[in-house]
C-alpha cells in the first residue's frame, strides 16, 4: 500500500514552529549559497577546477527555492534498498532483480508532495561489490548530497556496514536505520538485533530512528477449492510491512523537512568553501614560491655582478623590499613600502646572527671590490650571491608565513617562526643550489 502524507499538517499549529524555523534555515542556507556563488574574490582557475562543484550550487539554491526534499537508500549489496524504496512508494519504481548488485547506477524518482515541492527517492548501489570501487564512490556521493539517508542492514552489521556507518556520521549525515527483510527473525529476535543496533549506533543516531521492516516478503501459499471440489494451491504476494518506517519518516518530514534539506546545503556550502579555500592557499603558495624563487635569482645574480662598492647591498635591501610588496599582492594583502621595510626589520631583528654574518661577508666582498677596482668580482660574485638568495629565500618564507595568518605571527610570535623555517631549510644544499644557478648565469 503507497504512503500518502496525512496526519499532522505542515501548516497545523503544532508544525508552525518547525516550519518557520525550516523557512528561516532555508534562507540561510540560500544566502551562504549564493554568497559563495557571486563571491568575485574566487579566482577563474579555482571555479573552473570545482566547476562540477559550482554547478551543484546551482542545482542546491533551485532545490531550496522550490522545497524539495530528496531521501536515499544506502547500503550493501542485496539487502534490499531498492524494494525497500518500492515499498514506499506503493509502486516498481526502482529494478529489483536477483543478480547481485543490480543497481548499477543512481536513480531516483519523484515520489510525494511536500509543502511546495517533491519529495524525491533515491537509489544507490551497494557498497561491497567485488570490483565496484567506482560504483561505490557514487552510493557515498550521492548519500553525502541527500537530505535524509536510510541505511539498510539484514543484520548484525558486517565490518563495511560499521566503517560506512562511522563515515556517514561523521559527515553529519541524517540517518534512519533500517534492518530490513525482519520476517526472517521471530519477534524476540528481532528485539534483539534492534536493540544491538541501537546500541551500536548510540549517540550517533536517536533510538527512534533504529526501525524494523520487511519490504519483500516471500509469497505466501494460498489454498481454494475449486467448484469440482478439488484443492487449488497458489501463490499470494505478501504485504510489504514497513508501517513503522512511513510512520516515522511522516513526522520526520512533517517536522523537520525544510530544515533537513536546508542543512544539507549549509554542510555542503561549508565543505565548497573549504575546498575553495584550501584551493586557493594551494595556489598563493604556488605563487609564491615562484615569486620568492624569482627574487632568490634576481638578489644573488645582482650581489654577485655588480663590482660597484656598497651598492650591491643596496640593491639588496631595495630587493626585499619588492620581495614583501610582490608577497603581499600575492595573498591580497597589499603592503606599502613602508609596511614592508618595517616587517623587513622584524624578520632581520630575529635572525640577527645569520644576517650579521651574511652582511658581514656583502661588506667584505665590497671592500674587495674597492681595493681590486672590481676585478675580484667573479672570485667573489658565486659564494656573495649564494648567500643573498638564501637570505632571500629566508626572508620570503618567514614574510608568506607571516601573510598566510592573515598578518600575524600566531601564538609562536617571530622568533619561533624564523628558527622553524631556519631548521626546515638545509642550508648547504641551497647554498650549492643558489651558487650553481648563479654561475651557470655569469657564464650565460
């Protein structure tokens, strides 16, 4: 027999405060959507790399505007998702076949009204099918973009049934568990197994949605006897028992509806927006490593040509300065010239003792210069310019650092910054790095 939503009204007076709570979640829901949506500081590459993303917000804001609700079935192979969801609906909406896995793909059907739109029921295949890792990517996609899951088991959970349990919940899921085909156990033992199920899921998913039902019975045999007297034996579809569950998914949907489908686009707003974020970092990162890399070369084949006194250090300090500006472009954070030359002076005050020595070498290398007219130039130039890329490259990591916390140093504060980028750093082996590209370029 087909549920039909009755009982208690969306619009009675005990649902009015849910469902002006689900209209304003709703709202809420549509406005992070849409922000994320229109927001102009998301660089082209980004949207285009979540492309399919961006497309499911679209699809998200029309599902919230119209008030549909979308439910899925979810579980292992043959435990009978796609009966189940049949038996809701009154109708072979779903394929049910014997072989194992007959569920290939997702599919979902319109099924029941609800307020303004539809609610819509989803199958997906299972989760443990020899050679099914792409199917089941899918099951999981699509339970982690619907509004309400059922999960169905046929018994004591296996260990697949417990590790998708746990990533489900962990995801926020709304879950209903369901152990179908119950007419296989007595009444005790139905007791039983529910009440380990319960258990199991405890804290995870309320009592009440912990559910028994048999959605495919087997035929039962039936015996008439005909008008010559004789004994016909036939075989009668048994009723799907599945009462409980339309009961409880009527309330679930009556009370808590709109605000169900407007948490699944408020988790899924959040989780675009982390990946777009994290995208983005990934990309700044990039850039800035190609930014600091471009003014290790520029600083070392700098120091190391110019044979003018004194100026290659001031070509070297004008160098960081651009280096800080050029960072700060990178990750928005724009910084004058003068912002720049005092962070400049935060990281050099830090690493006083490297920057002495290294200074101390640019001003003798200078000196040298002064008493040989420039000829000692090429002696000096590899080893002077090796030291102003790593010195820029230090600079460069402590100012990203500094800018990727959105202008702060942290909790840690400069010092524990600049010895921890220090230690990362094998020092030698930049060293040969920078003095081999520099060289490489004099030759050039």
């Amino acid at each position: 027999m087909p549920w039909r939503r009755g009982g208690r009204s969306a619009t009675s007076p005990g649902a009015a405060p849910a469902e002006s709570a689900g209209g304003r979640h709703g709202a809420r829901a549509r406005d992070s959507l849409a922000a994320l949506r229109d927001d102009p500081t998301i660089p082209a590459a980004i949207r285009a790399q979540l492309a399919a993303d961006f497309a499911e917000v679209e699809r998200l804001l029309g599902k919230l505007e119209r008030g549909d609700i979308h439910i899925a079935v979810f579980g292992r192979v043959s435990v009978g998702k796609s009966a189940l969801l049949n038996a809701l609906a009154g109708r072979p909406l779903f394929e049910v076949g014997v072989l194992h896995g007959t569920t290939q793909v997702h599919s979902l059907a319109d099924w029941q009204e609800a307020g303004a739109g539809k609610v819509v029921l989803i199958d997906t295949p299972g989760i443990d099918e020899l050679d099914g890792d792409a199917r089941e990517r899918l099951a999981y996609e699509v339970a982690g973009r619907a509004d309400l899951v059922i999960f169905v088991v046929e018994g004591d959970p296996v260990r697949a049934e417990r590790e998708a349990l746990q990533r489900l919940a962990a995801e926020q899921r709304p879950m209903l568990l369901v152990l179908n085909k119950a007419d296989r156990y007595s009444a005790d033992e139905q007791a039983r197994l529910l009440g380990q199920l319960r258990g199991y899921v405890q804290g995870r998913i309320v009592p009440e949605n912990v559910l028994a039902v048999a959605a495919q019975p087997p035929a039962r045999a039936r015996v008439r006897i005909d008008p010559r007297g004789e004994e016909v034996r036939t075989r009668v579809a048994a009723e799907p028992q599945i009462a409980a569950l339309q009961a409880r998914l009527l309330d679930i949907l009556d009370r808590e509806g709109r605000t169900l489908a407007a948490l699944n686009a408020g988790l899924f707003a959040g989780r675009l927006t982390d990946q777009v974020s994290a995208r983005i970092l990934s990309l700044r990162r990039e850039q800035a490593a190609k930014v600091i890399r471009g003014y290790c070369i520029a600083k070392g084949v700098a120091v190391a040509l110019n044979p003018v006194p004194v100026a290659d250090l001031v070509a070297a300090a004008g160098l960081d300065v651009a280096l800080v500006v050029h960072l700060g472009r990178v990750y928005g954070l724009p910084l004058s010239r003068r912002e720049a030359a005092r962070l400049i002076a935060t990281v050099a005050a830090q690493v006083a003792a490297l920057m002495a020595g290294i200074w101390g070498i640019h001003v003798a290398a200078s000196a040298l210069k002064v008493v040989s007219a420039g000829l000692s130039t090429v002696v000096t130039g590899g080893a002077q310019g090796a030291l102003a890329w790593y010195a820029t490259l230090i600079t460069g990591r402590v100012v990203e650092h500094y800018l990727r916390q959105g202008k702060s140093w942290g909790a840690q504060g400069p010092k524990q910054v600049v010895r921890d980028i220090v230690a990362q750093l094998d020092r030698q082996s930049v060293l040969r790095e920078a003095r081999s590209e520099i060289l490489s370029r004099l030759r050039r």
